[in-house]
C-alpha cells in the first residue's frame, strides 16, 4: 500500500471504522513512516477541533416540541380524511362492498336477537344490584348487544334471563356548560382506546378551564395521560391559569415526572413569569429541575434562582 | 454529545418491544406510532436542522418524514431496522429540500444579476440570516470556529455532506450509511474521506 492509501485509512481509523487487520497494518506503516505518523498527528488534532463544536450544534429545544405539535396536528387531520376503512390493513381484506355485506349479516343477527330478547326477556326478572343494571323492556333497534350472560334458564316455564351490556350510537349537541355535554366531554378524555378523541375533547374543555371540574379534569390528563399531544393540549388548557395554586402544583408534577423534554420545557417556561417574585418557589422549581437531562429545564430553574436574587 | 452516539447505536437495533409497537402502528394504532415517533424524534431533527440550517426547513423535514412514515407503515417489511428506514426516509427528504433551495438560489442568483436596486439584499445573505446562527441558542454557544467550520461544510457535495453529518455528527456506522443511502460501506467510506480532506483544505490548521 501507498502513503496515499494510508491517509485514506488514517481518517477511517480515526472515526473507528477499520478492520482489526487493517488496524494492525496501519499501525506497522505509521511506527515505520515519519510522514504518515505526521498525518495521523494532524487528523487528529483537526477532528478534536471538530468535536469541540459538537456541543454546539444541538436544536434549539423550544423546536422539538414546535414540530411535534405540527406534527400531532398533521395527523390529527389526517386521520379525519382517512375514512376507517381506507385504513390500509383493512383496505387489503375489505373492500367497501365487502364491508356492506359484513355489516348487512350482522345487523341481521342483531335484528334476530332483539327480536328473541323482546318476547323472552321479562322486566321484572333483571338482577338487582348487579353493577347498578338497568331493566329493559326492549332492547333499542340500534343497540349494540354485548357481553350476553345467561343467568338462568328455566325449562319448565320456558323463560331465558339474560344480563349484557347495550351500547347505543349516539349524536348530541349542547352547549359546552350543558351538564350532558361535560359528561360526555369528561368520558371522552377517559377513552383510553383513542388518543385522538381525548385530544379533541381536552382541547374542548379547555375553553373553560377556568372552571373547578373541568380545570381539575385537564390537571388529570397533563399528569397522567398517555399520549403526548394530549398532555401538551391540556397544559395549553391549563397556562393562563398558572398562578393558581392548583396548576402551579400540577406543573410542577409534571416539571418533575413527564417523561417528554418539551413538556417540561413549556412547563418551566410557564412557571417562570409566575415565580420572578417568588423565592420559596424559584428554589423549589430549581430544586425540581436541578438534574433534569434537559440542558434548557436545567438552566432555566437556575436562572429563576438568580433572578430573584436567593442564589448563594 | 456521547449519549447523542449511544442512543444512535442503541436506537439501530429493533427491540422486540419496537417490532410490537410497529405491528400495531401498521394496526393503525395511533398512540404505538406517537411512541415510535418519540422514540426517534430527536435524532431526526437534529439530522433535519444540521442539514438545513434553520429550524422553519427542519420542521418541515421533521414533519414531512413523519407524514411520510405513517402513510407508507404498512409497506416496513422489516427487512431493515426500522432506525435505518425512517433515517433513509428523513435523508431524502433533507436533500430533495436542500435540491429545492439549491434551485431557488439559481433562480433567484439569475434575477439579481438583471437587479437594478443595489441595496437588494442578495438571497445568500437572507438565507444566512435565517441559519441557526442567527438564534439566540446558537448565539449562547456561538464561536468561531463553529462559523467557520459550517462555512466549509458548504463546500462539500450533498452526499459528502450527509456521510459526514451522520457519521461524525450522528454517529451512525458506515455500514449502516451505506444501508440509509441505498449503496455500499465502500462507497460511504469513500465520501467521508473526501469530505475530511474538504473540510482539511478548507479550515487549515484550526
């Protein structure tokens, strides 16, 4: 091999990326070469110049959760073009057609058991007290039947008693303080199945969350909810009331426990013009933040600290 | 910077727990392709913002990689690390916007010679003033011979570029570059030589 081969191999070995025979050979030519040995030297000392500015270059951290919000945002509107069965896995096995058959033979089945139910199930025969089940004297036309048990079956009286469950499709509009609308608001921000539900309603309740249950209902989902544009959604809910007692306690939970940089950073970016005067709770936010991994958290509990003065 | 390089090389490798979660992304289960997402997130803007040099072009690579992943899930055939994909997803989305701007730049580069205004600023000087020099962060640890060195990363070739960002910057291996770029180890070794030997030239004894 060439001098000129070995300064290709002095870069490679540099980055680690020759082979343990293409190492040892390297490592023969530059005990027995002057002018390499100089080469690797000088490699060397430029790519510890390089790395010194590698600390530099890192993304501002106020941008990872502006593209993650953009991007929760995309595909929250994807998603609503998508219909749910042009979902691709399902695209394959079912057409549209396909999907109208399905549907036509299950509505059948379900015509079929409400039919049986209406003429066998008595009203009076439903069990009391069992998870505070309601009697019907007929199970709705639209109703979904599920979870079927049978209780008993009485031959001798011909009679089937039957406990289950009957989810209805439902279509409401109401006003946002309508207690029916809350209710449905607070069940969709419990619907562990659709993360893209929970952000819709959060963002909802967050035009009142000025108010007690619903200010308490989005503190639950910044501190415990799964999905990250929910939990951002709920702390937008939740900002302009960060002076008061109950956020400010829940922001500095979450400063302490959320998984997700840009979370705590909007947190602590949200505390600080709460706290300039505070000095009991700049030390406790830098107390929180003090071993954050995220340099910016890190630097700016330290800065609250010096801003009112208590640093020592 | 380290964890930056053990979380690179971590990340390279499908977990089982990762495989789950993409079963279930292609499921098209939301919530297993957000955790996905917040797996890699990172190390894409980051690869984002270094090769576009200002964060409204990195959010639009960090966006449009994603999009990009979530429609076409369901075609991961896991012949590839899922890290290899999505980064050769993000590399070709930084280089068709670097392409873009390149075109822009000859367009505009055009109209300014017929200029008659000489007060103009010319396209070099706003785009510059939108890199990340220009932000208060950049500006916090701002030096030198910082500037200087992404002066002389100009010089190189798009693909010279991206070998040495990923590799010096991301540490990613060359054998997996070579996988991200749909060629060889060779050919990725090859391209970070002479992107050292550029960046040599150009910055002398720093």
């Amino acid at each position: 091999m060439t001098c000129q081969e070995y300064q290709r191999q002095i870069v490679l070995s540099l980055y680690e990326e020759l082979h343990e025979g293409e190492r040892s050979g390297l490592e023969t030519h530059l005990s027995e070469c002057a002018g390499c040995r100089q080469a690797y030297e000088e490699h060397h000392d430029f790519c510890n110049t390089l790395a010194e500015d590698k600390s530099a270059w890192d993304f501002p951290s106020d941008l990872l959760v502006e593209s993650r919000r953009a991007l929760a945002n995309d595909l929250d509107a994807l998603e609503k073009r998508r219909s749910w069965w042009r979902i691709p896995t399902f695209s394959v096995v079912f057409t549209p057609m396909r999907m109208l058959e399905s549907a036509t033979l299950i509505a059948l089945g379900l015509a079929c058991g409400v039919y049986i139910s209406n003429r066998q199930v008595s009203p009076s025969s439903a069990p009391a007290g069992f998870d505070a089940p309601v009697a019907l004297s007929t199970v709705p036309q639209n109703g979904r039947v599920s979870n079927v048990r049978i209780v008993s079956a009485d031959a001798s009286t011909a009679t089937v008693e039957f406990t289950g469950d009957v989810v209805q499709p439902l279509r409401f509009t109401g006003l946002l303080e309508d207690d029916t609308t809350r209710r449905l608001l607070f069940s969709a921000v419990q619907d562990s199945m659709n993360p893209g539900s929970r952000a819709q309603a959060v963002e909802v309740l967050a035009r009142q969350s000025s108010e007690p249950p619903v200010k308490q209902v989005l503190i639950h989902a910044l501190l415990n909810d799964q999905s990250l544009n929910v939990r951002l959604k709920a702390f937008e809910g939740l900002k302009p009331f960060a002076a008061d007692e109950d956020v400010r306690t829940a922001f500095i939970q979450a400063l302490m426990n959320d998984p997700n940089d840009g979370v705590r950073v909007a947190v602590v970016d949200a505390l600080a013009p709460i706290t300039k005067d505070e000095a009991e709770m700049a030390s406790r936010i830098e107390a929180v933040t003090r071993n954050d991994d995220n340099t910016y958290v890190r630097l700016k509990g330290q800065g609250l600290m010096q801003m009112v003065g208590t640093q020592k | 910077m380290e964890a930056v390089l053990r979380r690179a090389e971590q990340a390279a490798y499908d977990t089982d727990e990762e495989k789950l979660l993409i079963e279930q992304a292609q499921n098209g289960n939301r919530e297993a392709f957000e955790e996905l997402v917040r797996k890699h997130d990172r190390d894409i803007l980051r690869l984002a913002f270094h090769m576009l040099g200002n964060r409204e072009e990195a959010r639009e690579v960090f966006q449009e990689t994603f999009l990009k992943a979530f429609r076409s899930l369901n075609r991961f055939r896991f012949e590839s690390s899922f890290y290899t994909w999505i980064y050769r997803i993000a590399t070709n989305v930084s280089l068709d916007h670097l392409r873009k701007r390149q075109t822009l730049r000859e367009e505009i580069s055009y109209e300014s010679d017929t200029e008659t205004n000489p007060d103009r600023p010319a396209l070099k000087d706003t785009l510059a003033a939108t890199t990340y020099y220009s932000n208060p962060e950049r500006r916090l640890y701002g030096r030198e011979i910082g500037e200087r060195i992404q002066e002389a990363l100009k010089t190189l070739s798009e693909k010279e570029r991206l070998v040495f960002e990923l590799r010096h910057y991301q540490g990613l291996r060359l054998r997996m570059i070579g996988e991200i770029m749909g060629s060889t180890e060779e050919t990725a070794k090859n391209y970070l030589f002479r992107a050292t030997q550029k960046l040599r030239a150009q910055l002398g004894k720093v």
